[in-house]
C-alpha cells in the first residue's frame, strides 16, 4: 500500500541466530552477507516520494462527499461548480471557490503548457489533513479539493478548491488557508514547458507535521 507523503520508508532489519553460547556473527559481502543498501538522497530525513513517470503510483479512486467526491487527483478537466456542490448544504452561508489556472509566463519566460504529476494517494491524504486542520481553526467549515494531472494547457485550471461555511469570513479564510497548504505538504510536481526548454517546479515544500509552515499558512489566511 503507498506511503504517506513526506513519511520516512519502511525499513526492515534481519537479526542473525544464536548459538547456546553466544550470537554468531553476521557474513561478510565477500562470504555472501548481506550488502548494505546504497545512499538514499535526504538520508537522515524522509525520502521524497517517486514522480509515476518515475515508477511511483497511480492516482487513486477520489474520496466521496454528500454532494460528490470532495478530494480528487485526476487527469479529467475540473469542473469547479462541481467542487463548489460537493461541501454544499443548507446550513451554509457562503461558499468560498479558489480556482488556478496556468498562465502565459513565468520568471520572464513564455510558459507553453505545464504536465503535472502526482504521488496521488498521498496527495489526497494531504488534502483531507487540510481540510481537518481548516474544521479545527474554522469550525463549521467543509472542504473539497481537487488536482489535475497531465498535460494542462494556457488557460484552463489545475487546481480546484471549495471551502462552505455558516459564515463567508470562515469561508474565504478556510479556502486561502487550504491552498497555501496544498503548496505546502502536497506531493504534486509541475513540468513546465517553455520556449526554449522546460523544468520541473518539485512540490512539497514541508513536511505534514511542520508546525512552522502550518502557521505561516494560517497567517496568510488570516491577512
């Protein structure tokens, strides 16, 4: 089953047997031991996880809402009206939408079209940690958030995010709040492509449990 995004990989150790009187020693590599694994990069912290177009996995089945499927890594277009009814109900005041598109340049260059990968089942792990931390600052609020992947031309969204509460001050706070979030701790890599060449913009800036980068979150909401 996948890893959580930003979690250190499961390692397993071998103990050796022991005699009646005492532990017999491990083999050396040249006697046919074990061999010691080579280095991973970030070694001592966690191990990023693998872009698909690396060999990581696929996206997931989206998670279910009352109104529809409330968090979603998928390829197919976004459809925001429906991201908006997946956190309707009556009780709510207002419904906050936040919808990002790809633009025309970037750093002084002319952005073609982006590809976005993702390490889907953490993604959505991501995004439900996002939406409990936005119940727990803004109680009432309900979230729903949505990620393209693939190809995604000039113009169209590649992220979707609805955020409903009795009270549109929680609504618009909880919805800057949750993409600022989604920057932060989602395992989502842009490939930009640009005249002339093309580079991988690495996402996941912070780790999940990052106190520091929740509140600098936050306070961004907040202002």
């Amino acid at each position: 089953m996948p890893l959580v995004s930003g979690a250190g990989t499961a390692r397993s150790t071998i103990s050796g047997g022991y005699t009646e009187q005492m532990p017999v020693p491990p083999k050396l590599p040249s006697e046919g031991g074990l061999v010691s694994p080579k280095p991973r990069s970030g070694e001592g912290g966690p191990v990023p996880p693998k872009r698909p177009s690396e060999g990581g996995p696929v996206s997931p089945k989206p998670r279910s809402g009352e109104g529809g499927h409330l968090f979603a890594v998928a390829a197919a277009t976004l459809d925001p009206a429906a991201v908006a009814a997946a956190v309707a109900r009556s009780g709510d005041g207002a419904i906050t939408t936040f919808v990002g598109l790809v633009r025309d340049h970037n750093a002084g260059r002319r952005v073609l079209w982006l590809d976005y990968e993702a390490f889907a089942p953490l993604a959505v792990k991501a995004f439900e940690q996002v939406a409990s931390e936005a119940a727990a600052r803004w109680p009432g609020a309900r979230m729903a958030i949505h990620h393209r992947t693939g190809r995604v031309a000039i113009g169209e969204a590649s992220v979707a995010i609805a955020a409903a509460s009795p009270h549109r001050a929680d609504a618009f706070a909880a919805c800057r709040y949750a993409i600022e979030r989604v920057k932060q701790i989602a395992p989502i890599w842009k490939h930009e492509h640009f005249e002339g060449g093309d580079v991988w913009i690495e996402g996941a800036t912070a780790h999940p449990s990052d106190e520091a980068a929740r509140l600098a979150a936050l306070e961004r909401a907040c202002t």
